[in-house]
C-alpha cells in the first residue's frame, strides 16, 4: 500500500484530507526506478481550484504518455496544512509518489492570475527549494514557469530558471531531451539553462539584463548571454487534431470547481475585443475536428464516469462545428443520464432550442457580456454586440418561457465618461421592460436581471496596454455611480446589481504590466504573510501596501501613468504572433471609437499569420 | 430489481468522506456500466442508496448500499465489471438481488455493527478482564451531541459484546435508526472507566459487518438477505 507523506493525525486534524492523498481514478502511478525524469506539475492554489484546470490535465497526461517520464501533481495546502507543514518542517511532496518534491528534476508551476503569485513562494518555500533561482544549486528541481502570465513573466522572473512561453505541446519533448542529454554528458545546471535557453519559446531570465531610464521606465532589455535569444517566440499548435489530448483524465473524490468532462472545441477567438489577452494571445482562432471531438467525449466520459460535459473555447458560438457538436451530445448522452452544460451563446433559433432540451428552464439564466453600458463604449473596446441584439435575444428567451438574465460589464475603461457607467443600470433596466412587454398572462412571473461590473485591466499584448487605470477611491465611486442610477430605473426592482473589490484590481494592474522590480514587492508581501490573495476572506490589503512602502515600490507608476508610443514594456522581448504596431493601431482606433472586423469577415494583419494555421488559412487550401 | 452490493474502505480511502464516497460510487457505476435505473424528472439521478454510513477516517469490511438496476446483470460480472472501475482501497465484494418491497432496504433494516479498535502504538494493553468489569456496570452514561444540544445517554445496552483479539478491541454495538453507537464513544468511556491517559484518538477503528436482524432474532450480515444473480 502507499505510504502517505502526513500523518493519519494532521491528515484527520485538516479540512478535506482528500486534498492530499493522491490515488484518483486516472491518477498515474510508475516506478520511479524506471523513469528518467521526474516532473512535479503545480497549480498554486488549492486542489479544488488546480484540479479544475485543463491545461495542467493536457501536460500531465502529454508527459505520461512519455516512457522515460513521470508527471505528478502538487498545488498549494490549504492555510490549516501550510502552518503544520512550517511547524513540523514537512517538506512539500507530489500527491501520486507522496515524495518531496525537492527530489524531482522539474517543477512546473502553471501562471494563471496574477493574485496567485505569493503562493508560487509558498509552494517553493515549502518544497524547501530556494526562492531566487540564482540562489539553487545542482540538487534542485529547475523550476518552470508556464501559462497566460508567463507573457509577462517579469514579477516573477527572478523565482524561476526558466519560462516555457506558449502552448504546452510543441516544445516540451525538446526540453525534456535536452535535460537527458546534459545529464548523460554530466553537464551542470547552467549548461542545462544554455541549453534550454536556444529552444524556441524558451526564457531563462537570468540570461537577460533590465536597464532602466532615469524615470523608471525600461531602456533596454538585452541577452548577456551568448545562448539566449533576443526575441522569444511564443508557441502556438498549429494543427490541433494533430495533438494530444487527455482521454482519461483524473477524476477527483472531492468536488471541483469544474466537475465534469471538459472537451476542448477550439483555441483563440476571431472576436478582437481590446481588453482581452486571451483574443490577443491564442490568436490565431484553431478549430478541432468534429469527429476527433465525438471520439474524445465518449472516450472520457466512459473513462471518467462523470455525469456532465461542457464545451470549452473562449467563444463558443464562433466554432463552426458547434451545431454538430451539441446535436451529438444531446442525442447520444441526454438519454444516459449525463448533463449537457453549455457554454453562453449567442442566442438564436438553435441556441433557445438546445438550452431548452437541456436545461430547466424556471432555474436557468441567459448569460450576456456586453461589457460597457453605451455604444460608443462598446465601439471602443471593439466589442460586436449591439443593444438590438440582446434585446432581440432576450425577448426571444422570455417569450421562450426564461425569466433571469445576467449580465456582465466592466468598469474604468479607457476613455469612460459617466454617462457611460450610467448606461449600464439603464441597459438592465431595458432588458427588464422588454420582459415587461409580455402580457400578463404568457409571462412567468417577475424578472429578474441580475448585472455585474468588474473593473477593468489593462493587460500586455492587447491595445489597451498603453492605458492608464485608476485609484481605488475613483474605482469604489464608479460603482456608486451605477448603483445611484440602478435606483432611478423603472423596474429597480427586478434588476440586482454586483460589483468586485477594487483593491485586488489595483494590486492585479501592477503585476500585470509589472517589470522586474515588482518582484521584491511580492516578496515582501509573502514574508508579511501574504497567501491566497484571489481568496476574498484571505485577501489582505493592508499587509500589501505595507510591502509596497517597505519596498519604496510606487504603485501609481504601473498603475497610474498612460504609456507613450515609444516606451519599451518589460514583455517587449517576447513575440506573441500580434505585433506591437498592430495592437498600437488598435489602440488608435479605439480612441476614435472605430470598430475591427473580426478575422472571418476580414483580415486586420494583426501579425498571427507567421504561425501558418487556424483561421488565418481558412478556405485558402 | 434491486440489487445489494457489498464493498471494502481501507487505506487511504478511508480519508474520503461519506458524500464523496456515494459520488465515488455514482462515477463507479458509468465506468462499469452497470445498468441502474434513474429517477424521472428534468434531472435524472441514479437511484442508490447508502446503510450507516462510515464516518472519515474509519476502514471497513463491510459497507453496503442498494440500487435498482433497469435490467439483469450476473452478480459475476457486476463484481468483475465493478472492481476494474475501482480505485486501491475499494473492493466490491458482492452484488446480490434483494426483494422489491420497500422495507428490505436502507437504514431501516440495520440492527447492529462489528468494529475493532486498534492501538496506533504498542504498549497501549487491555485484558478480557478490563472488558468484563467495564461491561458490568449497569448503566454507562456519555454526553452525545446532537446538532442543538448534548444530552446524557446511557449507553450500555447498545453494546452486545466486547472482547480482546490479539492487541485489538472487539466490540459488536447497535447500529441503524433506532440506536447508533459509535465506537469511539465506547473507547472513550472505556479508558475513563479505567483511569487510563489514553484517549480515543490513539486507536484506529475499522468496522468488519453490519447486520440485519432476522425473524427468529439473529443477526445476519446484510448480504446474506439477497440471492446470487445467475447469467
């Protein structure tokens, strides 16, 4: 039987001893004597949360598949485990061997939000590894940085040895080579990082030199290394029905965030809209074949045994297959007793037809993100939709028999005016009286129009990278705003309305667009003890700012400044598809108010063509 | 037709809690494809359900909960089917066919539970003796916790038998709906009554059976109220 790495005491004295166990179904065991690479693969917040993700399940079960390697799972414990493991100086282990992950070759740590940066310390502090990669000897792991942050991996370069930028499945079989074949010829952690520093979308940051002008801006970022590149290109899959994907995936006791067989349909959005990394970064928009995607469900949903799938893609209903999709699910599993759970939708004829085979329709809500509350704001963020078009489709659910809607919004984007935050109460409100239009007696009672704003981020690699944000004061204010003209609103009644912390959302605007210098910030935030900050309850505000001043860390020059055309960022030296004339060209635009086509309608030369694939070559055969 | 299937917890299974376990068992079943019927509605859920159910960090021979299938299986091939679904720390070790009426399955039908109580360290040492002068006080009073208040019961007549086996602490205690002792509760008052510094958690507890009563007043292990189902 497997020996545990705690104790049946702390494993009883904890919360959700699941948690840390291992043993899932799918969950991979081998001989550690018969492999040559040991991988720990991390997601740094809790099981719940980490097991939820489909990324970590795609290399997990992509380094499986290898002979010579064994993956393994770690995220971090939770508070009531991280104090017994510091007090009893357990060190931090994998869950399938329950063995330090000290002893492994790679750690493998997945970026995914900025807030989960001092749990990459606990995670390293616990695994007993030290926390500057310039600080690690031969014995320790290499530790890898990989995911959507890892665009920006600046705050956090001086943590890692290397970043892996870009889709997991193109250049992992090299870097897992090139480990092999340095130890084979007893080469030294330095000479591995050289190595792996000539692999294309390879980053060893301490390769690199930040040199900063007099007003704190970067004056050059340069190799001072003959090994490492000038420019990382970030990896993209070109053919996604050429790559592997996790048929059995691990199936958790506990429940999940995302409990249910997650099927991959397509990556990148043709969309365009200007807030967002994801339509930036995944560009260009790859689809996966409609039968290689019946094959997948049924294949997981047997090895699996859950009883619901959903689709994944950031924009469901741009996939072209997607009414095959849904059609084979309804028809082959709804008579099984699985749950079809759909993605939000456009809504039209199709989309109300299959909500409604699919889902209670007294209990569900229609889900529509406008964004902004006015058109001109919507022009600026290059978002499509029209106040026709959800009106339109909201009447349609009503008088299909729905009475809640949601609605999403952002708040504090470039160029918003307060007329602008009031049309957002008043949007709801007009979806509410079109529910009111109804007669009496073919409605369902009262609506309910439930709409919530998040405040807006600028991000690297999108148009919006050179905007400035605003103080937490002006944020709380923009949200009294709205919620004074919710109350001047017809049907206040019928409409809820919820907003998000603002201090979380300057924290994450520094890190975001943070350079090498944030990196003490976090640091120092750790050591005041820090930890889960994408954890409200856990979220401590005042300990931060106290690591900012301790640091003479100046928020407001991340936050607050509007970046000039000519400034170098500290992501400048990774090539992620869109070029930086592009996204200032729509940067441009978005201060005119002047809306992009999407990719199928037509091309705006965004500079993702290079990766040769996806919709960039549609119907050009 | 209703079918009972009896399973093994051990190892580290036994840190998976009750409600996880029935969700263990609902993804078990599709793996297996094992034909259980589903309730009707807008969201079907299969029909299952659990006797006594053990509580977190507890091992047992002899757990058991009762489905209804929508069409025959062999009890050979559901347990082969079943334990290729199965994790370590889980084994399926019967499936036989139990009557329809109502009142053959659930909680209802459970009387008492087996469980043995193992030192964690050596040296921890009771005799037959200790056990007989324990059980021979008339009333044994424990504060039970309910959800609003804790009251004081007597919990002597809920324990049908105690005995040494080797190191370990034999005890055959009521179980069910009408009585359910815990055999942590009895460890507890036992090294009270005995003046002894240990406490309840030095003791690992696996439960071995649970049992029906029959007609004439015997115990039965709660498979044995089924029949094989023959391919």
């Amino acid at each position: 039987m497997r020996k545990l790495a705690l104790s049946d005491e702390i494993l009883l004295k904890v919360e959700k001893p699941a948690r840390y166990i291992g043993n899932e179904v799918n969950s991979v065991m081998k001989d550690k004597e018969k492999v040559d690479i040991r991988f720990a693969m991390c997601f740094p917040d809790v099981y719940e949360i980490g097991m939820s993700h489909l990324g970590i399940q795609i290399l997990y079960d992509m380094f499986n598949r290898r002979e010579d390697v064994w993956c393994e799972r770690v995220y971090s414990p939770w508070t009531d485990l991280d104090k017994i493991m510091r007090e009893e100086k357990i060190p931090l282990f994998a869950l399938e061997s329950q063995d330090p992950i000290k002893e492994f070759d790679f750690l493998g740590i997945t970026l995914q939000y900025e807030m989960c940066y001092t749990n990459i310390l606990q995670i390293l502090d616990l695994s007993q590894i030290p926390l500057f990669a310039k600080d690690r000897s031969e014995e320790d792991p290499i530790v890898i940085g990989g995911g959507p942050c890892a665009v920006n991996p600046e705050p956090i370069a001086d943590f890692f040895d290397l970043f892996y930028v870009g889709e997991g499945e193109t250049q992992y079989d090299a870097l897992l080579e090139a480990y092999k074949e340095n130890r084979r010829c007893g080469g030294s952690r330095k000479d591995f990082l050289q190595m792996a520093a000539k692999i294309e979308g390879i980053y060893v940051p301490q390769f690199y030199d930040a040199v900063y002008n007099e007003d704190g801006t970067l004056k050059s970022f340069v190799p001072n290394d003959p090994h490492a590149k000038e420019k990382i290109r970030r990896q993209v899959v070109v053919d996604m029905d050429k790559v592997s994907y996790p048929t059995k995936p691990v199936v958790p006791f506990i429940k999940v965030t995302q409990d249910r067989v997650v099927l991959e349909v397509m990556r990148g959005c043709i969309r365009g809209c200007r807030f967002c990394q994801a339509g930036m970064i995944y560009r260009p928009t790859r689809e996966k074949n409609l039968e290689t995607l019946k094959k997948y469900a049924s294949e997981m949903l047997k090895s699996t045994g859950h009883e619901e799938i959903s689709l994944s893609s950031l924009s469901s209903s741009d996939f072209s297959e997607l009414k095959g999709i849904v059609t084979y699910l309804i028809d082959e599993f709804k008579g099984k007793g699985i749950n079809i759970s759909l993605p939000s939708l456009r809504i039209d004829a199709f989309s109300l037809d299959v909500m409604s085979k699919v889902q209670d329709i007294r209990k569900s809500s229609l889900t529509f993100a406008p964004e902004a509350g006015s058109q001109r704001m919507r022009n600026v963020i290059n978002k499509g939709l029209t106040e026709e078009m959800i009106l339109e489709g909201a009447g349609k659910a009503f008088e299909g028999g729905w009475n809640k809607v949601k609605l999403y919004f952002m708040l504090g984007l470039p160029t918003e005016t307060e007329e602008d935050m009031k049309e957002i109460p008043r949007l709801a409100d007009k979806v509410a009286r079109r529910y009111y239009e109804i007669p009496k007696d073919k409605r369902n009672g009262k609506c309910q129009i439930t709409f919530s704003t998040s405040f807006f981020i600028p991000k690297p690699f999108t148009p919006f990278q050179w905007a400035k944000m605003y103080t937490m004061d002006e944020y709380i204010h923009r949200a009294h705003v709205v919620n004074q003209e919710m109350k001047e609103q017809l049907n206040r009644k019928s409409l809820k309305y919820n907003w998000h912390e603002a201090d979380v959302t300057v924290l994450e605007g520094v890190f975001a667009r943070g350079d090498r210098r944030t990196s003490k910030v976090l640091l120092e935030a750790y050591r005041l003890g820090c930890l889960f900050d994408s954890w409200s309850e856990q979220f401590d505000n005042k300990k931060w700012m106290q690591a900012f001043e301790n640091t003479g860390t100046d928020i407001a020059f991340y936050t607050m400044r509007e970046r000039g055309k000519k400034e170098l960022f500290p992501w400048d030296f990774i090539d992620a598809g869109v070029t930086k004339s592009f996204l200032y060209r729509e940067w441009e635009r978005a201060m005119r108010g002047e809306v992009t086509p999407n990719c199928r309608e037509k091309c705006s030369a965004c500079g993702a063509m290079c990766y040769e694939g996806g919709v960039c070559f549609e119907g050009k055969n | 037709m209703k079918a009972r299937i009896k399973f093994r917890k051990y190892g580290v299974m036994k840190y998976i809690g009750h409600l996880d376990v029935m969700r263990y068992f609902q993804k078990a079943m599709r793996r297996a494809e094992i034909p259980i019927a589903f309730t009707q509605g807008f969201s079907p859920h299969m029909i299952m359900s659990f006797a006594n159910p053990l509580g977190v960090g507890l091992t047992s021979d002899g757990e058991y909960f009762d489905i209804e299938l929508k069409e025959p299986i062999s009890s050979e091939d559901a347990v082969r089917q079943l334990n290729e679904a199965m994790v370590d720390g889980m084994e399926v070790v019967s499936f036989v066919q139990i009557p329809d009426e109502k009142k053959a399955t659930g909680m209802a039908i459970i009387e008492a539970a087996d469980y043995l109580s193992i030192p964690k360290k050596e040296g921890i040492l009771f005799s037959n003796e200790d056990l007989a002068s324990f059980l021979s006080q008339t009333e044994i009073l424990v504060l039970k916790q309910t959800k609003k208040s804790e009251k004081e019961v007597n919990i002597r007549p809920w324990i049908h038998k105690m005995e040494m086996r080797g190191n370990d602490i034999f005890m055959q205690v009521s179980a069910g709906s009408a009585a359910n002792l815990k055999p942590e509760l009895v460890i507890k008052s036992l090294l009270h009554f005995l003046c002894k510094k240990e406490t309840e958690t030095d003791f690992y507890y696996h439960r071995i059976e649970n049992y029906a009563r029959l007609e004439d007043g015997k115990l039965i292990p709660l498979d044995g109220l089924g029949t094989k189902i023959e391919g």
